[in-house]
C-alpha cells in the first residue's frame, strides 16, 4: 500500500500567501502605475498590516524583484515553445511576434521589464537569469540565420523593443507599430543576413 507523502502546510500556506500579495501587486500597478505602489496600500489590498509583508518579501524591491522574475519567466516558456516551422527565417518572425505580443498585452509589465521607471531597483541575479536565456534565444534564431554579428543582436532587440515601446506608447491596446513588424524584419533581414548582403550592388 502507497503512502501519501506528508504534506508541508507552513510552506503551503506560506507560498499561498506570498501569491496572494504578488498577484494584489500586478492589480495595484496596472491600476496606477508601478512607481504607486507602497507596502500600506499592497497590506489594505490583502488585509494585512503592512509590517506583516515583510515576513513574505523584506522590501518593496522584493516584490518587484519576484514580478520582474516571474514575468521574465512566462516571456521566456512562450519563447522556447515549438516554433510551427523549421524554416530559420520563418521562426525567427514568429518568436518576434511572441515577443511583441507579451509586450504589448500588458504594458505595465513591458514597464517592468524594459524600461528603467522604478528608481533603484535592480532585478538580482536570479530575476536577471530568465531574461539572460531570453536573450540567448533571440542570438540562436539569428544565428540559425546566418546572422553572428554582436552588433546584428543588439540591432535586433534594439528593433523589437522599439516596435513595443512605440505601440505601448502612443497607441496602448492597437496595433499601428505592431503591423509593421513583418516589413521591420524585412529590412532588418536585407541589411543583416549575409545571403542577402552578397545580393546587393
């Protein structure tokens, strides 16, 4: 006879708890920006007393610092999914579109993510990881492209931020800069990809 493994319900509890107050901190941010979130609103959020927070996180940057991790994280499960294609051109389209896609479905968490909006903070090492092996994604989809250039990489993330950040800009919810993806790439393939380099005069 099989017996259950016991069960650590402190932990349980514990993990519930720390969800609960992230998830209260995703609905404040998107509610009024990530730069309003104080520990006394995120405790009235989850009645709590805002003292008691630091039991689950030791500062605001920690809650910060799980968000930016699990964000980088979910970004990063999309990324790495199959591709529906082998063809090296063709993936590397559809792993822009799941970048911009993710961008521009929340742009309080592009904010995070992307952009320098929350004075001081820097992710630690271990937030900072999943958006290491993002980039690492991106350098192998180019790769498989022809394209090796460092410089090519940081045109790349320079090109696809910049679509997000101009969509999350001005049109928050459209898709004006994010249609333009495929005619981007286009270009960026002209310029970059050594087969198309030789074919220019």
């Amino acid at each position: 006879m099989s017996v259950a493994p016991v069960r650590n319900r402190r932990a349980e509890r514990y993990a519930a708890t720390r969800r609960e107050i992230l998830d209260a901190a995703w609905e404040l941010v998107r509610a009024d920006g990530l730069g309003s979130l104080s520990m006394r609103d995120l405790g009235a959020r989850v009645g709590m007393r805002a003292q008691s927070l630091y039991v689950y996180f030791p500062s605001k940057y920690a809650i910060f610092d799980a968000m930016f991790a699990e964000s980088n994280h979910e970004l990063l499960s999309r990324l790495t999914a199959p591709a529906p294609t082998r063809d090296a051109v063709k993936e590397l389209r559809f792993i822009a579109h799941i970048f911009l896609e993710f961008c521009v479905e929340d742009p309080v968490r592009y904010q995070l993510l992307f952009e320098r909006t929350i004075p001081r903070f820097e992710p630690s090492p271990e937030a900072y990881a999943p958006a290491l092996s993002i980039l690492d994604n991106a350098r192998t989809a180019l790769r498989a492209c022809g394209i090796t250039d460092d410089r090519a990489l940081d045109a790349w993330t320079a090109v696809t931020a910049g679509i997000a950040a101009q969509q999350n800009s001005n049109e928050p919810g459209g898709d004006r800069w994010v249609r333009l993806a495929d005619e981007v790439i286009d270009m960026y393939l002209a310029h970059y990809r050594p087969s198309t380099r030789k074919e220019r005069p």
